[in-house]
C-alpha cells in the first residue's frame, strides 16, 4: 500500500510538473520572448540541481540563488517589467525544489520495494519470534545430507533427524494469543543452549521444531536428548508445564532411499510423535 501510495505520487507529480514547466515556458515566449533563453536556462539549472545535488546544498544554494537575484534584479537598472523580474526569481528555486520532490519520491519507492524484498527473504529463511531458520532451509540442507549419504564414498555416513512438536500449542495460541510467541522463544532458547553447535535447528511451523544431528555417536545423541527432554519440562504456560511430543529417525544409506524428500521424514515422525504423547500420559497415569 505505501509502495503504490508513494508511486502514484510520483507519476502525479510528473504529470503535473512537466506540463507546468511547458505552458510557463510557452507563455514566456508568447509574451516575454526575450527572457526565454533565461527562462530555460533557469528551469535546466534547477532540475539538474535538484536531480544531482543533496538536498542541504540545494536549498543553500536556493537561497544564495534568492538572496543574489533579489539584488540584481530589483536594484539593478534592468528595462523589463516587474513581473518578468519576479519570474526569473521564482523559476530556478521552484525547479529545483520540484526536481528534489521527485527525486526524494523514487529514492523512497525503490527504497521501499528493497525494503519488503529483504524482509521477505528474511522471513523465507528465519523465523523472526524463534530466531531459528525454517523449512525452507531444513528442505534445502535435509536434501545435502541424504545425497552425501547416497553417494559419498564413506558407507558409514549417517543423521538423526528430530522433531520435537509442543502440544496443544493450537489451543494455547487461541487463548492466550500475546504470550504465544514467548513460549515459542523460551523452547528455542533451550534447544539453541542445549544442542551441539555441529547440529542444525529450525522451527518448521505450528509449534514444531526440527534438529538435523550430523553423525553424533548413540551415546552423544541420547544425552542430548535427554538433556534437552529435562530442560523443556521446565518451560512453563501462564496455566501449567508445557508438554511436547518427540519423534526421531536415523537416515543411513540402507533407508535414505525410503526418506529422500523432508517431507517422507515428517511423515514418519508425525507417526511416532502421537505414539510418544500416547506413551507419555500412559506414564503419567501409573505414576499418578
């Protein structure tokens, strides 16, 4: 809205603008033709002033332009009227003044279009509450791995891939919209302090979050886990504890095949992580 307010000014201006400097000019030389060769040089003057020169210097120079013609034009003998006077006063500063108008008006356009591009793409490759990059990038750095996996000459190569989801973070949203995004910002920051810095991290969309671990031993991923399970059971709603659900698959060259896109990856640890909410409160309940 503001990028088309301010290009509508802009084309107004113009139409405006040009056509006024054109009937001026034609009038000086219907009426006054032995001032139209100052007359365009004036109106030249000051649109190249304005078009090039910053905007403090054109209005200094505006003014030493001003206070200058005042003293030629008014106490110099000079056999043209008073009016054709006041019009070679008025025209260079006028111009140059239009001339910076517009200027400043497409400077702010183009400003504007790079402005909302660079957010865009920002926003495309990080979430701006969790601070963490999003599935576009899981996408891009999922589909890395998988190749390596499948063609690298090292066999071994492998990755976990984990999703830990907040639960009921729909319901949580819906009433309790302002805190929302503190919660979000709590979980990431657990999972940024308590993840390795050779793991990646995202937050995918609607309270999941996804970790690439790039050939951590079982005994280094479990304790990661574990750590990062008894951090979050920390993390507190306006109501009570929030509760997550986690899924995980190892990706090795025996089933890369079978999860080559993300998108088969989510899939499964969507399966799993209802399982884990099932296992979760069948152990709150023995407990109980």
């Amino acid at each position: 809205m503001g990028k088309r307010h301010t290009v509508v000014s802009v084309v107004m201006t113009l139409f405006i603008v040009f056509p006024a400097v054109a009937i001026v000019l034609y009038d000086v030389n219907l009426y006054a033709p032995h001032i139209l060769v100052a007359t365009m040089s004036l109106v030249a003057a000051g649109l190249i002033a304005g078009a090039l020169l910053p905007g403090i210097l054109t209005t200094w120079l505006n003014i030493l332009y001003t206070v200058a013609s005042v003293a030629v034009l008014l106490f110099a003998e000079f056999s043209i009227p008073l009016f054709q006077r006041l019009l070679l006063l008025v025209v260079f500063p006028i111009s140059a003044d239009l001339m910076l108008i517009i200027r400043h008006a497409l400077i702010k356009a183009g400003w504007t279009t790079f402005s909302r591009t660079s957010i865009e793409r920002y926003i495309q490759h990080y979430h701006p509450v969790t601070k963490l990059q999003t599935s576009y990038n899981a996408e891009k750095m999922y589909a890395k791995v998988v190749h390596f996996i499948q063609n690298d000459h090292d066999e071994t190569l492998w990755t976990n891939v984990t999703a830990v989801h907040w639960a009921h973070n729909a319901q949580y949203k819906q009433f309790h919209a302002s805190n929302y995004d503190v919660i979000l910002r709590k979980i990431a920051k657990v999972l940024k302090e308590d993840r390795l810095p050779s793991e990646s991290l995202y937050y995918l969309d609607r309270g999941t979050f996804l970790i690439i671990s790039h050939h951590l031993s079982d005994e280094q991923y479990e304790k990661r886990n574990e750590v990062t399970k008894s951090h979050l059971t920390k993390v507190k709603t306006m109501q009570a504890l929030a509760q997550f659900k986690w899924g995980s698959v190892r990706i090795d060259r025996s089933n890369a095949s079978k999860y080559q896109a993300l998108s088969d990856v989510m899939k499964r640890l969507q399966r799993e992580m209802e399982t884990d909410l099932v296992v979760e409160y069948l152990k709150a309940e023995v407990v109980s």
